[in-house]
C-alpha cells in the first residue's frame, strides 16, 4: 500500500461502534519501519505537504478532518511543528459528532497554551458545551479548562462551571470533574472562585455520592488555605462526614480499598479538620472523638495485605496528627505515644518515616517532652537509616525534642554526625545546631567552643547567616568577648576554613586588644596570623581583614609599618573593592593626628535586637508548600502562639540575653564612615510578617444580623416573652423553638420541619455568636443533613451567660431543595431570659434602691408609643413585665398606676445581679418613663433599652 497521500486510504472498519483509521495506522507503522532519521523525515514531511494541501482545498468532512488532524496529532508528539493545522483542530470543537468533537479537544489542549493567540476562538464553543444537556460534551469542555484554561478564559467561563458543579441535574461524574475544574483554576488564579460561591460549595460535601464528595473536600481544603472564615461551615460538614464513613460505614462498595472504607476521603477529611482550631462544640468534639478512637481501634490488627496496611497507615498517621492537633483527648494522646515508640523501630521505611513525622507533630504540641525523650536512642539511631528520607525526618525530631535536660548530647550527636551526613542536609543540620547551641547555651566557653567547632568541621556547608550570628552573640556579650578571641586566633594560626578567617577577621579587629598581653596573642602574631590567610581567601574575606588591619593602626602604634605596607601593596591591587578599600585606609593611616582615625575605628555598637535570622533561614522551606500547615518544626515554644516563630525569643538563656540581629557583621568594613561599605543588613531581617492582602478574600458572614431574612422579626418578637413558639415559617420550612432557662444556663431545642412534599438535603445551620466573650455557646447536637418530605429533624443548642451582653446570636439555616435555600434569624436568646423573677416587701424595696442610689448604677428612658393610632392598656404593660421575667410588686410605689418590679440576673463569670424597677405609665398620653436600677452599672441601660423597644411598638398578640 501507498504511503497515505490519497484520503481513500483512510477507511472506517467497525469494532462494534468503534471506527478504526488504517490510514493514521499505516502512516505510524511507516514511520516506525523507518531505518534512518532521513527516511522517517522524508515521509512526515510527504504527510504534511499532503495535510496542507487537503486543508488550503477544503471542502473536507468531519471524518475527513478529524483524520487529519489525528495524523498531526502524532507528528506534534514526535516533536514537529504542526501550527498550520491549529486552526482546524479549533474547528472540530464545533462539530456535531463526539468522535470529531473528541478529537478536537484532544489537539486543543495539547497544541493550545493558556496565552496563545487562537485560545480565544474556542471560549464560545467551551461555554456552548458546558450550557450542552449532553454530560459527554460538559466533560470535554471541562477537560479543556482544566488543561489549558488561562486567566481570562476562567473569568469568562468560571461561573459556568460553577452551575455545572452546583445544579441538581448534573450527574455525578460531571460534577466530579467540574469540582476538579475550580480546583485547578483556583491553584493558577484564585480570584476566580468567587466568595458568594462558598455557601454552595460547602454544602456539597453532603453529597451522597461519594466521588463527588471527595471531589468538592479537595476543592474546599485549597479554599479553606487562603480564607478559613469564609470557609468554616466545612469543619462541621468534614467531623459529620468523617464520622459517618468511619463509624457508621457510610460508604457505596466501590469506594473500599482493601477493606478500608474510602481512605482517600477520610485522610482529606482529618486534615481539613486540622487547619482549624479545637472545637468548643460538645457535639462536634463528640463526633470527632468516635470517629478517632474507631480509627485507632481498627489499627490494632496489623492486615497482612500490604495494599491494605498502606491504606490503614495512611489514615491512622493522619488521625494520629489530628489527635495531636486538638491537644484535648488525653486517653488518645496516651495511645498514640504507645504506638509511635513502635513505628519509628518499624522495619518498614514508610513506617519509620510517618512514625517520626508524627512524632515530630508531638513534640510542637505537647506539654511534656518525657515520652519522647524515652526513645531517644532510636531517634538518634534514625540518622543513620538507609534512607535520606527518614534521615532527615530523624534530624527534625530531634532538633524539635530538645530542651535544657537534654541539648548538650544532642548537639554532641549531630556533631559526630556531621562529619558523615549526607550533602544534601549538611547545611540544614548546621542550622540547627547554630540554633541549639545558642538556645541551650547556658556556658560560655561551651557556645564558643561549640560554634567554633561547628564552622570548622561544617566548611563551605556554613551559611552567612550562622557565622554572622556567632559575630553578634560576641559582640552584644562582653563574658564572651575574650575567650571567643582567643580561640578564633589559634584556628586562624592553623589551617582554617575561609569562614573562620572571616570571624577571625572580624573578632580581632574588634576585640583584639582584650588579648594582645597574652602569650602567643600579641599584635604582631595577631598580624602574621590574618595575613597569612589572606592570598588564599576571596575578595570579600580579605576587604575583612584589611578593615581588620586599619583597627590594628588605632590599637597597635607599634605594627604599624607592617600594617601601612600591607596597605600599600593592595593599594594596586586589581579588584576595585579592595584598591579602593586600600587607598582610603592608606590615607587615613598617614594623617598627620589620629583624630579621625580614632572616630572611624570607634568600637561597633551592641546589635539591636530582632527576630533570629537563623530561624528565618530554617522555615523557608516551608514557606512555599502548598499545605499550609499548623505546625512548624522547633517544639512547643515555637508553637505557642500563630506567631510563634516569629516571636520565639532566641537570645541565649541565662547569661546571653542581649543578643540580637541588627547590622551585618560582614560588611567588609567594620568601621563607622568609610565609603565603600557595603552593606547586607538585610540579610539579617527577621521574618517577613507582611500579609498579601490581594490574597486576603473578604467575604460577607451570610449568618450575621447584617444578612437577616425577610420575615424574621415576627417570630423573633413572639419568642421574646414566650418559651416556645414558631421561629419563622414559609411554604417549604418550619422553625419551631422551644427554650428553658435555669439560673445562668439556657437549653434552646429546634425543630425543623419540611412542610413542601421533596426531600431537603445538606440541612446546615451555622450559628453566629458575636457576644462569644460573654455568651457562651455549646452546641449539643445537629440537625439531620437530609430531611424527607413532611419530616423533621431537632438540634440542640446550650447557651450561658458568662457576663453581660447585648447582641443576641443569629443563625444560618441552608438547604439543597433544587437550589440552594438559606436564612438568616436571630435568636430570641436575650439578656433577660437568664433573670428570675424576685418578691420583695415595700420596705425591702426602698431600703435597697436607696442603696443602690443613681447613676451610673442607674438608667431611665421617657418615651412614647410608635404608632400614635395605637393604644396601651394596663393588662398589656403588666404581661409586657412579666415576660421581662420580673416580678410584680403589687401595693409597693404609692401611686397604684405604677408597675414595681425585682428580679435577680444569672452570670457565671459576673454572679449574680439584683435590679429593681419602676415603670410609670401615662395611658392619657401613651408616655412612660422606666426606671431601672441594678448592682452593676452595665445591666440597667441593656433592661431600659429592651422594655422601650418593646412597649413603644405596642404590638399584640405577641405576648400570652
């Protein structure tokens, strides 16, 4: 057969409803039997001259074009430049048939990047396959997107994809791959998922399919990254589905690997829960702790399947993090202490690594080190594992383990491991034990010796910012000033490595006096000792040592010869740094008085202090991950607060506290006002705390009193002075309440109820306390995630009165029913639901308002009715009391018209508070004056307000 040149050689066969293209088979077969590079040049360039000539005919038909492009296709792939078929392949994304429509995608996201020129072409055609009723051609569009889907095109596409993610009739494998579309767009440009999009997405982690719901938690713990506020509705929809799968086995057949339902989903799930803090929800906690333990139970047995036990391991380690996250399940944490002494003496590498991992988890988080320190044997032993991995794993635990029992050996340690550890972690071990040693330090000879012993043993593996660190710790600490000159001289008198000659330079310069009358020390040894290193050092070791030199002519008269001589020679030298540098010194060595020689080579001042700039250089690696971790490598201390490394103090304890980062010790100089000087202080800038605000998405809280629904007031009006009643109620849902309160603590039960004859779906309620600090909040149960027409599902909510507040809490309830449903009700939960109501005789009465007295224990309004067409009666104002829950004096004020009442106000924190009141009513003139005096200043004003608000509405019916 011919080479292909004639269309009649491209052919159907059909395999069942598969077409077949013996052309675009023979053309790879030809090129496949081609014995050399020029043959097989020769026939694809006869195929692309063939190609180009059918395209510049036209007249092509679908399958013909499609045939065309799918033999580009495979020349592209060989590396060939195929531009002039892009257009045709843009083309078929149009056509009418899936096989054509398929292929067209195919070389759309393989010829297309996300900045070329004809990508815009092909958006009409994308968001006309998206809007399609065909699921196959959504998942191509979507396909496309993910692929090569730049900036513009997301903005202008994104919302579709989100309808096709959120709308009831997307099946579930378009749903998946929308999920995945958003994620991967998300990643490259997070401005597209929008913020009123979250309440939807959130809600479809619910969905009972469970490739979907994998799908969506992927998505949410990208989002949940860069705004955990917008987010947070995820953390209880994550514990409830968790425990659902893990406890209750929730999960379709197809999603068991091995026996172990979904693993996938339940690691995402336990590490969605760990970017948010403990919960204070008895309930959710509840949830999360039987999910755990169930967890921890079903890894007692050791499967003997190896798929099975990778599977099981990858969601206990994840469990064992989250346990330590939350930091409050003590039986737990005992447990996994256990167990992770096993795991790091496993024989198994995996094993050994997330064993130590999560050990090192253990040590930012706990209060004691002791478990810990039990297998430190093992621990040390880790760093000469086979395997870098847990190698490395071994130096952070052991790093992050550290505390003043144990710092010395384990500095002693590293160092012995030094000299054999592998390239690739030298310069993070050499942190470290910069880091220790200063931390720990509580010997001066024993910081010295050890840094010094660190540079010389460490080399070209040193950083600048660990030399530069022991420079400042000398200079801010004058115990040390001495010793560190004498032992950074005897290293210079011997074979050293640059770095030491650099501190050497710098420590003599500065502190070379404090030594000149010791033996072996004196300033010409001094001298002979630094410029004997200097030919083999580079430029900037030896712009050091000579601002080294020009102290020594302020300090030692009597070298001076030596010194201007070396000056001179250098004064020629062909680095214009060091010519220039040379010159300067020169001239001001041969000024005819000292005096400005004497202000230029004055003592360096103290380092300012400032966060350590070896922590900075430690934590860079973790910087750019993806997974925003809670934790960070260095134990507790580091781990105390958000801030924690950047706060962390790292003077060194007891006698070194005044070290700190300021000016760079290695700008070549080391003098005051000499030109040339070059600086890197920024080099030793503490952490950057700066916050990206373009990254910073504000989103409005949807279950605040600034998003309350239509509609919510009546309910809200009714339940004030009643214990149960409806909250709200439409055609589709019922809220029904009903409290009870005891001294400080109230019990809110809810009832929902589906009133429409369609199930409600990804029920979720979303409380928003803003009195958190005075009005604390626990909640008891959650609503059933489905409710099934005419049913109804309860929650429970406990709520205690710490103190005063004044801002009643608001809730949030959405549902799936078709498209999304949500409101917004505040909750009759008020200040005066935690009083009881009082009796008191009239002497008691005045006896105790006169001690009570006036201002500010006082607080009064004058007011009238709203709606002037109203009118109050007598009957009315008493009920309105009662239900203020205070108890009505009858016989106590003179006038009989009046209304006396006592109660007794309930708070844990504050106690107990006793308010007395008088109401005074005009029913002539609809005008009354409330007086209400109280124990504690802040009760009387939140009383007065809340009885004016009501009675000057004058709205019945609202109370019984």
């Amino acid at each position: 057969m011919a080479s292909g040149a004639g269309g009649g050689l491209f052919s159907r066969k059909d395999s069942g409803n598969v077409p077949t293209m013996r052309g675009l088979v023979s053309f790879i077969a030809d090129l496949r039997n081609a014995r050399a590079r020029e043959l097989e040049e020769k026939r694809i360039n006869k195929e692309l001259a063939n190609i180009r000539q059918k395209f510049r005919d036209g007249g092509l038909n679908g399958y013909s074009r499609k045939k065309y492009v799918c033999k580009l296709l495979y020349i592209y792939i060989l590396g060939w430049n195929v531009d002039f078929g892009h257009l045709e392949a843009v083309n078929l994304i149009s056509a009418t048939k899936y096989s054509e429509k398929q292929i067209g995608y195919l070389a759309v996201t393989l010829f297309l990047h996300e900045e070329h020129e004809l990508l815009h072409l092909v958006v009409n055609s994308i968001r006309k396959d998206l809007l399609d009723h065909n699921e196959l051609n959504n998942c191509l569009a979507l396909h496309a997107i993910a692929n090569v889907g730049g900036k513009e095109m997301g903005e202008a596409i994104s919302g579709d994809v989100h309808r096709l993610l959120i709308s009831p009739a997307s099946k579930a494998f378009v749903k998946k791959k929308a999920a995945l579309t958003l994620l991967r767009l998300y990643r490259k440009y997070p401005g597209i998922v929008q913020n009123e999009w979250a309440e939807r997405i959130i809600s479809l982690m619910d969905d009972p399919d469970m490739g979907v719901a994998l799908s969506v938690t992927s998505l949410v713990m990208a989002l949940v990254q860069d705004n955990q506020e917008q987010y947070k509705g995820s953390y209880v929809k994550a514990a409830n589905r968790l425990k659902r799968i893990v406890v209750d086995a929730e999960c379709s057949e197809g999603y068991f690997y091995y026996k172990v339902p979904c693993p996938w989903m339940q690691v995402k799930l336990l590490r969605l829960l760990q970017y948010y803090p403990p919960p204070e929800d008895s309930h959710i906690r509840k949830l999360i702790r039987e999910a755990l333990q169930k967890i921890m139970d079903s890894a007692m047995d050791i499967p003997k399947n190896v798929q099975q036990n990778n599977a099981q391991n990858a969601v206990l380690f994840e469990a064992i993090n989250l346990v330590i996250h939350l930091d409050t399940e003590q039986d737990l944490m005992v447990q996994i202490s256990t167990r992770l002494g096993k795991y790091i003496a496993s024989r198994e590498t995996n094993v050994r690594y997330l064993g130590l991992e999560a050990m090192t988890h253990l040590a930012a988080r706990s209060e004691t080190l002791d478990p810990i320190k039990k297998h430190q044997s093992i621990i040390i032993g880790s760093l000469r594992d086979r395997d870098i991995s847990v190698r490395r794993q071994g130096l952070d635990l052991l790093y992050s383990m550290c505390d003043p029992t144990n710092a010395q050996a384990i500095v002693n340690e590293l160092l012995r491991y030094l000299q054999s550890a592998d390239y690739a972690i030298r310069e993070e071990m050499v942190l470290k034990i910069a880091i220790l040693t200063e931390k720990y330090a509580t010997d001066v000879q024993w910081y010295v010796d050890i840094s010094l012993r660190l540079i010389a043993m460490a080399g070209d593996h040193v950083s600048d910012e660990v030399w530069q660190r022991v420079i400042q710790i000398v200079t801010n600490n004058e115990e040390l000033q001495v010793y560190a000159a004498q032992n950074i001289l005897q290293y210079v008198k011997n074979d050293c490595h640059e770095t030491l000659v650099k501190i050497g330079g710098y420590l003599l310069g500065e502190f070379g006096h404090l030594i000149a009358d010791s033996k072996g020390c004196s300033p010409i040894e001094q001298y002979m000792a630094l410029n004997g290193k200097m030919r083999g050092c580079s430029s900037t070791t030896r712009a050091i040592i000579l601002s080294s030199f020009i102290k020594f002519v302020n300090l030692f008269p009597e070298i001076k010869p030596q010194l201007l001589q070396t000056f001179r020679a250098y004064s020629h030298s062909l680095d214009p740094e060091l010519q220039q540098r040379a010159c300067e010194y020169l001239a001001l060595a041969t000024q005819p008085t000292d005096d400005l020689l004497r202000g230029v080579c004055d003592e360096m001042p103290p380092f300012p202090e400032r966060a350590s700039a070896l922590l900075s250089r430690l934590h860079q690696k973790h910087a750019t991950t993806s997974d925003k971790r809670t934790w960070i490598v260095g134990g507790r201390d580091a781990n105390t607060e958000e801030l924690g490394l950047a706060r962390q103090a790292t003077g060194l304890k007891r006698s070194f506290t005044n070290a700190g980062t300021g000016h760079s010790p290695a700008s070549p100089t080391g003098t005051k006002g000499t030109n040339g000087t070059t600086s890197i202080a920024n080099d030793l800038a503490g952490l950057d705390l700066s916050i990206d605000t373009n990254k910073v998405l504000k989103a409005p809280n949807l279950a605040s009193a600034a998003h309350l629904s239509p509609d919510w007031e009546t309910g809200y009006q009714r339940l004030l002075l009643r214990a149960e009643g409806i909250l709200y109620e439409d055609a589709q849902i019922q809220i029904g309440l009903r409290t009870e309160y005891r001294g400080q603590l109230g019990c809110v039960i809810f009832y929902f109820s589906n009133r429409s004859s369609f199930p409600m779906g990804s029920f979720t309620t979303t409380l928003d306390n803003q009195s958190a600090e005075t009005l604390k909040s626990d909640i008891k149960g959650l609503p059933d995630t489905s409710i099934p027409p005419e049913g109804q599902t309860t929650q429970t909510i406990m709520f205690e009165a710490k103190n005063i507040f004044t801002v009643p809490p608001t809730v949030r309830i959405s549902y799936l029913a078709g498209a999304l449903q949500a409101l917004t009700l505040q909750l009759p939960v008020v200040l005066h639901k935690y009083m009881d109501s009082a009796e008191l005789s009239a002497e008691d009465f005045f006896k105790r308002w006169k001690q009570i007295g006036g201002e500010p224990r006082e607080a009064q309004a004058i007011f009238g009715l709203v709606d002037r067409n109203r009118t109050m009666n007598m009957e009315y104002v008493r009920r309105v009391v009662k239900g203020f829950k205070w108890g009505i004096l009858d016989g106590v004020d003179p006038n009989g018209k009046n209304i006396v009442g006592a109660t007794v106000l309930h708070t844990s924190e504050g106690g107990k508070f006793g308010c007395l009141l008088r109401l005074e009513p005009n029913f002539d003139t609809q005008m009354f004056r409330i007086t209400v005096r109280a124990t504690d200043e802040a009760v009387p004003p939140v009383l007065v307000k809340a009885m004016e608000e009501r009675l000057s509405q004058g709205i019945e019916g609202f109370v019984e």
